[in-house]
C-alpha cells in the first residue's frame, strides 16, 4: 500500500469545477487567498480523506497491527491537522468549515458506524459534501465569508445543482461493483440510469435557472454546448444498456463517462471563472 497512490490527488481533477464556479462568483478575489484556500482543499483536505477512506476499506483486508494501514491513518491525521492550522491564515470560521467537511468524511467512510449500513444515507452525505457544502466552504474562503453564506441563494442554488450533478454521477460509477452495499444495484442497472438521468436533468435545469436569473444567457448557451458530447455519450451508453445491461455495465464505460465528464466540466468551470472575473484583461488579453 503506497501512501503517495492513496493520496489520489487526481481525484482533486472532481473537484476542480467546484473551486473555479466558487472563484467565479466571489467578490472579493485576492491572490493570497486564492492560493491558500486551492493548496488547503486541494493538497490537504481532499487527499487526507482519501487517505482515511483507503484505510477505513482496509480494515477487514489487513490485520489490525499492519504498519501501513496505520501510516495512512497517521499520514491522514497529519494532513488534517495542518489544513485546519492553515485555514486559521483564512479565518476561525474557514478553519471550522474544513474541519466539518473532514469529519463528514470520515463519517461516511467509518465502517463501524452505522450509517455507513445505510447505502443512502451515505450516498447523501457524499453529494451534499462533496458538492454543496465544499462549493460553500470554499466560496466563504475565496471571499474571506463566514457561515452565513451558507444559506444565501447565490451560493445555495449552484451549491445544491453541484450537488445534484454529483448525485447523479455516483450510481453510475459504482454500477459495475458487484456489491449489494451499492445503491446502483439495490436499484437495478436501468433504474440506476433512469435515476442519473433525472439527477442531470435536475441539474442542467438549475445552472440554467442560475444563468438566466443573473442576466447570463451566452453562458448557458456555452453550458449546454459544452454539456452535449456528455449527454450524447450518457445516450448511446443507455441505449447498449438496455440491449445488453450484464455486458455495457462495465469499468471500460463508466471509465469514459468520467474521463468525458472531467474534462468537459473543468474546461467550461474554468472557461466561467476566466469570463466571469475578466481577469485576462489584468494580463490585456
């Protein structure tokens, strides 16, 4: 077990499009923080979860005293402690934002706890953290904010639609886990894609309602242009789903969804924050 492989850090690459729609929104840019609050989240608060979700899925596989099931444990602990120390550069309340947002994942990765039986509840606890409350915490630190934002609209609507886009990625992923712990399979294959559809429909409704509210059309129409090589493959997949469910249910598939997805939404999040800041025209571009 590599402590460098389980800090996944190109799982950073998912949230990446949270950071720059928070970069994209906030009043108040300023470099120091912009670089504070990207090396915190990025480099320390998403990989020390990832370490402790490695090591919490080891447990059963490795006897209690391995020496490296506990160095990721300590190797996360470490990572933890330092992003909260760090965030105290941000403010007290950031700090308290990355430490909720840590212990929230450690929640739903502890494998003695209870919710962790319950494939929804985790399933609810990840979208929502993942996508919600990292795209608040993370626009509170952008713009030097407190807990309050958190239930303004400006920050509840794009939260809550990050969410739901998330939401409906997870079945998808985990479709081809032959585990009856997965909530793809407590619903069946077709359900499972009939569920992600309507998660994405839900979403792609919300960033447009965001875009149409603030007067930003040509973004929408961005949006959605960027959206379709995913709607197309998200098609074309269900459709050899529906032929052949046992055989398209595969990693190959659910590996080109999530490659495609990436690199679709982090080009247009980023393509949002360069627009919606202007910031090129600091460089005169």
């Amino acid at each position: 077990m590599n402590l460098i492989s389980s800090l996944r850090l190109h799982y950073s690459l998912f949230y990446l499009p949270v950071f720059f729609f928070a970069l994209g929104l906030t009043p108040n840019l300023n470099e120091t923080r912009l670089l504070w609050v990207f090396l915190i989240l990025h480099l320390l608060v998403y990989p020390s979860n990832n370490l402790f979700s490695t090591y919490y899925s080891h447990q059963k596989n490795e006897s209690e005293g391995s020496p490296n099931k506990n160095a990721l444990f300590r190797f996360g602990l470490v990572l933890l402690v330092i992003s909260i120390l760090l965030s105290f550069k941000i403010s007290g309340e950031f700090a308290s934002m990355v430490a909720v947002f840590s212990l929230g994942g450690i929640v739903f990765t502890h494998p003695s706890l209870a919710i962790k039986k319950s494939p929804w509840m985790t399933y609810l606890i990840k979208g929502t953290l993942q996508g919600y409350f990292a795209f608040a915490m993370a626009y509170a630190g952008l713009s030097d904010f407190g807990w309050g934002i958190f239930g303004k609209s400006h920050v509840l609507i794009p939260g809550i639609t990050l969410s739901m886009m998330y939401f409906g990625y997870y079945p998808l992923a985990e479709i081809y886990l032959k585990s009856n712990q997965k909530s793809s399979l407590k619903q069946g294959i077709l359900g499972t894609f009939l569920l992600s559809a309507f998660l994405f429909t839900l979403s792609g409704a919300g960033f447009a309602w965001f875009f149409i509210q603030n007067g930003q059309q040509d973004f929408l129409w961005t949006f959605l242009g960027a959206m379709t090589p995913m709607m197309l493959y998200f098609l074309v997949w269900f459709n050899f789903i529906r032929v052949n469910p046992e055989k398209y249910a595969s990693k190959s598939w659910v590996r080109g969804m999530v490659s495609l997805s990436v690199i679709i939404f982090n080009g247009f999040s980023f393509y949002f924050f360069l627009e919606n800041t202007q910031i090129l025209q600091l460089f005169a571009y």
